[in-house]
C-alpha cells in the first residue's frame, strides 16, 4: 500500500466503496462520478502507479477479470456496447495515480465523449516507426 493513495485505502478495504467484486488480488468497485450508470472500476490491492509498473502477473488478471465485469454488467443493465479503457499519466488522463482499468457500459446515443480525430499518414512513415518500435520491444522482459 502507498500511502495517501485513496484507491490503495478503497482496494483494501479502508474506505468504504460500491463493491461488485473481491478476490485476493482485485476489488472492482463503481465510480462515484460514472460516465453511465454500471460504471465500474477494477482496482488492484497492490499499489502500482500505472501500467508501467504493473506487475505482469497481476496484469494478466486484469483483462480476464475485465471480461467477466464487462460481461456482467452487458447482462445486467442490457446496454448496447461497453467501453474499457485505462489512463497513463495525466496526459492520457489519468487523475487517480494508481493503476484502475474503466469498464463503461454504453448506449446508443448517450452522451459519453471518448475519441479521437482519425489522422493521416503513410505506408511508409508507418512502417518506419513500426520497425523502430518493434525493435525496442525485442528488448523489452
Ligand atoms: P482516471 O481519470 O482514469 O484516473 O479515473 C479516475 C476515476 O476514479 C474517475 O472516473 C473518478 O470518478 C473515479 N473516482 C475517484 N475517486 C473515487 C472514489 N472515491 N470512489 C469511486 N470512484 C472514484
Ligand atoms: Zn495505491
């Protein structure tokens, strides 16, 4: 745990929360301010800043725990598409420095906001960054 870090206190139980969900590594809880109803977060009990320091094992867990949430709730509250998303670094938008992964129920028309103005590029220029990219990522553990 980190201290002063409110979602290490919520994950483990310090703070009270919405819970949908707790096992030895997670607790999903959902958002106080939700984008729509059903909003849920997935914490780890584990303090890691983001995903850059994210223990590969627990992270392995994530998406597979994020399935199953994202299944639930598509049952549950029969919304048209869900959303997972998880921010890194304020410029990504990222607000609570401790790793959460977003799954957000969505419905046809809603007012959710989350996207990007599709770019331009090329072959080429996409293949030169592939290569060096791709390159670095051979080195990565
Ligand atoms: P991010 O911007 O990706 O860091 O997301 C942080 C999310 O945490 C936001 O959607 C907030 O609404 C949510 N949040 C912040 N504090 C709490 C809290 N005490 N309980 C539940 N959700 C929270
Ligand atoms: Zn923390």
């Amino acid at each position: 745990m980190k201290e002063d870090c409110i979602f290490c206190k919520i994950a483990n139980g310090g703070i009270p929360s919405a819970t949908i969900y707790e096992d030895r590594y997670f607790r999903v809880i959902l958002d106080i301010s939700p984008a729509n109803m059903g909003h849920a977060l997935i914490l780890p009990k584990e303090h890691f800043d983001n995903v850059y320091d994210m223990d590969p094992e627990i992270g392995s867990k994530v998406f597979v725990l994020a399935g199953k949430v994202a299944q639930c709730l598509k049952e549950e509250l029969q919304c048209d598409g869900i959303n997972i998303l998880q921010n890194n670094e304020e410029a990504a938008g990222q607000t609570v420095f401790h790793f959460h992964m977003h799954i957000i129920p969505r419905y046809e028309g809603d007012a959710v906001q989350m996207g990007w103005q599709p770019g331009k590029t090329d072959q080429e220029s996409l293949a030169a960054l592939a290569e060096r990219i791709g390159e670095k990522l051979q080195e990565v553990e």
